[in-house]
C-alpha cells in the first residue's frame, strides 16, 4: 500500500446535491413560474437567489392557501342554502 495515496469518501452527495434537493428545487421554480401567472419566467426564477426565491414560494403558498380556504367556504356556503 501505498503510504502517499489519500482515501477520500465519496459518496453521491460529497461533490453535490442529492436528487430529493434538486428535485425540490425545481419544484419551487416551476410552482413560482406557473402559479405567478406570468410574473416570472422560468429563467428569471432559476436565476433567482435562494433565500429570495424561497421568500416567493413562501408568500405563493400562503395566496394559494387562502385562496383554497375561501374556495371551500364559499362552497359550504352554497351546500347550506339548498
């Protein structure tokens, strides 16, 4: 054995970013660039720098919600008038 040969661990995240991460990352670009209806492109969003676009995805998810959140009362409502 060689006393000058250095043994590094490499395992499939050592040398970048796992696939659940990627993947997640570019959901949020996706998300933000389609559910912004046409405020960002796709480009502009990937580009972007994390904590902003986390920022984004952020307030998107929460419009999203509220949204979901009136969308179902509306539709209780309607349910009890009949």
């Amino acid at each position: 054995m060689n006393p000058f040969v250095l043994t590094l661990p490499s395992d499939s995240t050592f040398f970048g970013l796992t696939f659940e991460y990627n993947q997640r990352v570019y959901d949020q670009i996706f998300d933000i660039s389609f559910y912004g209806q046409g405020g960002m492109t796709y480009s502009e969003v990937f580009e972007m720098p994390v904590n902003l676009r986390s920022y984004y995805y952020a307030k998107l998810a929460g419009i999203m919600e509220a949204r979901r959140k009136e969308a179902d009362a509306a539709k209780n409502q309607t349910g009890r008038k009949r």
